[in-house]
C-alpha cells in the first residue's frame, strides 16, 4: 500500500512547531478516494476542542495531537475512522496510520476512535499513560447501558437487619467498611409486671440454615420440616424457661439498622430460647439466608448514647415505705431532671450558635466568591471590550486601507487600459497602411505582371503571324479536361480557327479530338484569376469556353511555348 504525502514541507513544518510548543495539533486527510496520497488539512493550538471541529463523519483523518501532563507533554496520534468507511479502507487507514507513526516519530502511542464522543481528554490521558489498556469503542458503549441480556437475570439487593448488644461492641475487620452508628433505643417499662431479660446474651454463632429449593416457599418449607419432625433445638418442646432475676444494673440494648426493615415479618415456629431467631431473613426468590452476628468483645465501648433502665428486677427496686425518703427521692429526681434539661438546652444553645456561626461563615465566604467572581466578571468584560473595540478599530483601518489601495489599483489599472488600448490603436493604423502598402504593391505587380504578359500574347501573335509554317502551328502540350481526372499528354496542330489533339506525330491519322474555336472561347486565364490551384505548376494557364464545354487547364514545356501557344489560341479564337 503506497503511500504520498502530497506537501511534506508543510506538515514537517507544523510538526517541529507542536515541539517545540507552537502549536499542539495537526491534521491530515487523503486528497482523493484511491486513499494513496495525504495532505495537510488543519493546524491549531487551541486543543481537543478546536480539533474535534475540524473533523466530518464521512472522512477519514490522522491527527498528531501534544497534550499537556503532569510531568511533561505527550504525543499521540489519533486515527479517526467513522463507522461508514468500508473495511477495506478502514484496514488501509490503519496501515497508513504506523507509516505516519515512522514519519512522526515523537509519538507514544496511536488511538483509533470510530465516533466523536470517544475523543475526550480522559480517554486520551489513559491512551497515553496506559498504551496497553484496550479502551471502549462507541458500539461497546451502548450495548453496555442497554443492560444485561435477557437471559440474565439481575441479582436483586437484600435487606439486612443486625440487631446487636450494647455494651462492649466487636472489633473492626482490615478492609472492611465501618457500618454506620448502632441506633440506641430506651426499654422503657410498660408497667410493674412486664418481663424484662436484660442479662441474656446473644449467643455468637448461628448455625447456617441451607436455601430453601426454588418454587418452595417459607411456609411450605416450614410446614414441610415440621412434619418431618426437625427441630434446632432439644428442649424446644419444653415449657419456656422462667426470666431470670435482675441481679445487677440494668443493661440497654441497642439496634443497629444497616439496611431498611424488611416488609414481611419474619417465621418463627414457637418461641424459644435460642438467639437464632435473630437471624436475618431475605425473602428474595423465596430463599432463606441467615448471618451470624459478629464476636462480641469485652476491650471494646459503643458510642452509642446509653441511657440506663430500671427494671423491676433490680436489687433497688423496692419501693422505700417511708415518705421522706420518696420526697428525697423524688426532689433527686426532678433536680437531676433540672439539671439534664438545663444541660441540653446549653447544648441545644451552643449547637445553634455554631451552626449560625458556621453558616455566617459559609455565607461570608459565598459573599466574598461571589464579589471576587463579579470582579473577574467584570475585568473579564472590560479586557473583552477591549480587545473588541482594539479588533474593530483594526479591522477598520484595515479596512480603509484596503479601500485605499483598492482604489489606487484601480487608478493604475485604469490607466494601464489606456496606454494599452492607445498602443495597440497605433499598431492597427501601422498595420492598416502597412496592409495598404502592400494592397497598393501587389495590384501593381498584378497590373505590370498583366501588361507583360499581354505584351508577350501580342509578340507571340505577330511571330506566328509572320511565320506562317507548320512547324509554329504544331507541338506538345499537356491537358486536364472537365470530363478527366488526370494530366493528358497531347501533340496539337491548329488548322484555321479549329485545333486538333492527337496522341503523337505518328499518330496524325487518328484524332482524339477536335475544337472549334472561333466564336467559342470566352477568355485566356492565369492562375491568378480563380485558378489556385494551379499556383504550383508552371506555365500553366486556363481556356475558358462560352458553349456547354468546360474549361481546359493547360501547361507547356517552357515559358516561350506557353506564349507561343496562347498566340496561336488567340488568333483561332479571335480575341
């Protein structure tokens, strides 16, 4: 595949100017559809944007593009090869494009696009840092946000729910996420006889429960494991445990939501004893997915608010019979109500205090952005007037500038006109009298040549007239007839005013043709005289006839036997 570069001063011209940092693109194209010459379209130093402009979706083109990186500049060299091109061409593109990469030899790396939206700063910044990253063509792009084929289905989210402990909360996992806060909730006590457990722990491992089949269902699973008789539990058919007593403090518990509550509640077979029941379950497809809670460790604190519950297991639980102690307590009670209502309304004070300071803040820095963006704006707009009234007040002097000369051309021109149309008058009146002259010479070379010749007729004449013999009556000439086409040999004789043709002298007896004269010919003509083609041949002549006979060309052996043969026509035909 041969290739030619229709101008490749030019291009290597624009190619050492993006080098050395005046421009930073040029483009190129092929000249006509045989794609086997290129030649500079374009040039720029605007960037991506301004190249994109210059490229159509029915051309194929090659730019070298310089774009600006951290460290220092890189080059590439783009193919743009629409998705029409044919896939001859495009393999021909593609080929041209590693023998533009040997001639522009600066480059890092090529990158073929087939769509407009593909040139993007990013996607040439990866092109030129990572050359082996294959990256996406347009086609690509859109089977991609069209989704998944259909005949995969998508895997839908689960709902989680992990309810925790309070208290000491279990260590963070490398690499792994931190949740967000445990959400703290207060038991508080319905009344005197509710039953409350707050020193039951949740036991630490859940056995996994195996995924239901599909097509079954949650509660035929557990009508199903019911009749076989499987159990989690051994004492699951004995009579629930008595709550213990609170022997100690009363501790909170707290509920972490990692995801929303699910819909749906989940299936219990009985109440139990067992903290499996804290499981989490996903009614996706109808399966049944439970995960344990993570260990608990005593090291660790929650920072979740704690607020403590007086249960009525408590050892201090019991109600004091005396009144002054219940005033006390009471009194304690409302001044700790007091204190913690004065504490959060100090809180509440501070926080609303720093967050207007804070939105003052926010605001005074809008403030300042805003005044600093209208200062730009404003210089902005100054600088572009400027630059305006600067380029307007150029383009009109250009302009009268222009005008200038334009009319200044127009002078010149003007005057040039003349002289030239004064010029070539005076040659048409040279060459007129010159054409004169000659007229004027030619008729008088005409008249002298006519008056010779008639002069040498009338010699001629009185030669024959005064010599009376056979042998000045006879001789040979050679004829072309009306009814020839070709030159004919003859020997003639006048006899009185009639001319005989005979083949040869031996051949007197035998005439070929015979002509009256007298009274039948209109005129002796040259070649001169509507004869052209004669002009070659000389001693040539013609006899013109007034009957139905055409004329005769004639030519003689020598001048003096033309004349002598025009004498005797002469006096035959008595002109």
């Amino acid at each position: 595949m041969a290739l030619n570069m229709s101008d490749p001063a030019a291009v290597m011209a624009v190619y050492s100017s993006i080098l050395e940092d005046g421009h930073n693109w040029l483009l190129l194209h092929y000249v006509n559809d045989s794609y086997d010459e290129l030649e500079l379209h374009s040039y720029g130093e605007d960037g991506l944007e301004e190249l994109k402009t210059k490229l159509s979706n029915d051309k194929v083109f090659f730019a070298f593009y310089r774009e600006e990186l951290d460290s220092e500049p890189g080059y590439i060299i783009i193919n743009y090869i629409p998705p029409s091109v044919s896939g001859v061409r495009r393999a021909r593109a593609l080929v041209h494009s590693r023998r533009i990469g040997a001639i522009l030899k600066r480059h890092q790396t090529i990158f073929t696009v087939d769509s407009l939206s593909l040139l993007t700063a990013d996607n040439i910044h990866r092109a030129i840092n990572n050359p082996e990253i294959p990256l996406p063509s347009a086609t690509q792009n859109t089977s991609s946000r069209l989704g998944p084929p259909n005949n995969e289905r998508p895997q839908e989210s689960r709902d989680i729910l992990i309810f925790e402990s309070v208290g000491p909360s279990p260590p963070t996992k490398p690499g792994r996420t931190k949740g967000p806060k445990p959400i703290t909730s207060d038991m508080a006590r319905r009344s005197f006889t509710a039953t409350y457990a707050p020193n039951v722990q949740p036991p630490t491992y859940v056995p996994p429960v195996p995924p239901l089949p599909k097509g079954v269902n949650l509660f035929q699973s557990f009508l199903r494991r019911k009749k076989k008789g499987s159990t989690d539990d051994p004492n699951e058919n004995s009579a629930p445990p008595t709550p213990p007593k609170d022997k100690g403090g009363p501790q909170p518990i707290s509920v972490s939501l990692s995801a929303p509550v699910p819909s749906r509640p989940a299936v219990r077979r009985q109440r139990s004893r067992s903290m499996s029941d804290f499981a989490v379950i996903s009614h996706e497809h109808d399966e049944l997915i439970v995960e344990p809670e993570e260990p608990f460790h005593q090291g660790d604190h929650s920072e979740s608010y704690i607020s403590t519950l007086r249960s009525k297991w408590s050892q201090d639980a019991t109600l004091s019979s005396d009144p002054a102690e219940r005033a006390r307590r009471r009194r304690e009670l409302q001044l700790r109500m007091e204190q913690e209502e004065q504490q959060a309304l100090e809180e509440e004070t501070e926080r609303q205090r720093r967050i207007k300071q804070e939105k003052e803040e926010l605001l005074q820095k809008e403030q300042e952005e805003e005044n600093r963006r209208k200062v730009e704006v404003e210089e902005e707009i100054r600088r572009v007037t400027f630059e305006r009234r600067r380029r307007e007040q150029q383009e009109k002097e250009e302009e009268e500038r222009k005008k200038v000369e334009l009319e200044e051309r127009k002078r010149l021109d003007r005057e040039r006109r003349l002289e030239e149309h004064r010029r070539l008058e005076e040659w048409r009146k040279e060459q007129k009298k010159r054409a004169d002259a000659a007229a004027r010479e030619a008729e008088r070379v005409r008249l002298q040549e006519e008056a010779e010749r008639k002069q040498k007729i009338k010699e001629a004449e009185a030669k024959v007239k005064r010599t009376k013999g056979e042998a000045n009556q006879t001789g040979w000439i050679t004829i072309l007839g009306s009814d020839s086409i070709s030159w004919k040999r003859r020997y003639y004789k006048f006899v009185g005013n009639s001319i005989y043709l005979y083949r040869s002298p031996k051949d007197l007896g035998t005439t070929l043709d015979k002509v009256d004269l007298r009274g039948n010919v209109r005129g002796l003509k040259e070649w001169n005289e509507g004869y052209e083609d004669l002009e070659a041949i000389a001693f040539s002549f013609v006899v013109e006839f007034k009957t139905e006979r055409k004329h005769w060309s004639m030519y003689a052996d020598s001048e003096e036997e033309k004349y002598r043969i025009l004498g005797l026509l002469k006096i035959a035909a008595g002109l």
